[in-house]
C-alpha cells in the first residue's frame, strides 16, 4: 500500500469512529428527550 492510500484509509477509519460516536450521542440525547417528555406529562397530570 502506498502512503496515500494508507492515509486515506486512516481518514476513513477516523471518519467512521467519529460518526459512530455522534450516532451514540444522538441516541443518547434522544432518549433523554423522551423521558424528559415523559416526566412533563406525568407532572402536569399530576397539576390537574
């Protein structure tokens, strides 16, 4: 493998983790959006 290949190969790699960990924060922040929404629904449940 020639060192251009090798180093667009390691961009690949990169490009991939760094996707991988916004999918992870995405989801994360996902599901804290939901229970957020749950617990607003449950207080003003609550409230009435």
């Amino acid at each position: 493998m020639s060192k251009k290949a090798k180093s667009i190969s390691k961009e690949k790699e990169i490009e991939r983790k760094l996707r991988e960990e916004l999918q992870t924060l995405y989801l994360e922040l996902a599901i804290k959006k939901e229970d957020y929404k749950k617990k607003k629904k449950i207080k003003t449940k609550i409230d009435v």
